[in-house]
C-alpha cells in the first residue's frame, strides 16, 4: 500500500554531477552509475566530458555493489570539491 511518501536513496547508485563557469567558457558533466555484472560483482560506470558531446567513458570493476557504491561516493566527494554540483 502507497502512503503518498518519498523514500529518498540512502545509497545512491546514479548520479550526475555538472560544473558551468560561463567567465572559462566551462560546460562540463561528471555521469557515474553502479551497474551489477554477470559474475555476481559489480561495475562503477563514469563518463565525462562537455555538456552536449559524448565525452569519455570508463568502467571500474568491484567485488560487490557495496564496494561499487562507497567509489561513487568517494569520487562525488572529490568532484564536489572540486566545483561539480548536482
């Protein structure tokens, strides 16, 4: 039974991070995704590049989701840091 309420992700398994500075002609996308893989791990997917082209893409294997989704984390911290924002 829906109660009308919103479950927020505790530990999120998706995220998209951008970085605009129009003063540096800066348009840029930081995409991360956590996806299971046929071996029972799982697969941290990052792409990145210039908002409006496809940009570069890179996969990092990891044991187990958790594993996966504590190096999203991370690097969302680092991004953050760095001047990326949601």
């Amino acid at each position: 039974m829906e109660d009308g309420s919103v479950q927020f992700e505790v530990f999120p398994t998706d995220m998209h991070l951008r970085r605009i500075d129009p003063e540096r002609n800066m348009r840029r996308f930081y995409r991360m995704t956590v996806q299971p893989d046929l071996f029972g791990g799982a697969s941290l997917i990052r792409a990145w590049g210039r908002i409006g082209t496809r940009g570069r893409q890179m996969v990092d294997v990891h044991s187990d989701e958790g594993m996966a989704v504590n190096a999203l984390m991370a690097l969302a911290a680092r991004k953050r840091q760095r001047g990326y924002s949601l």
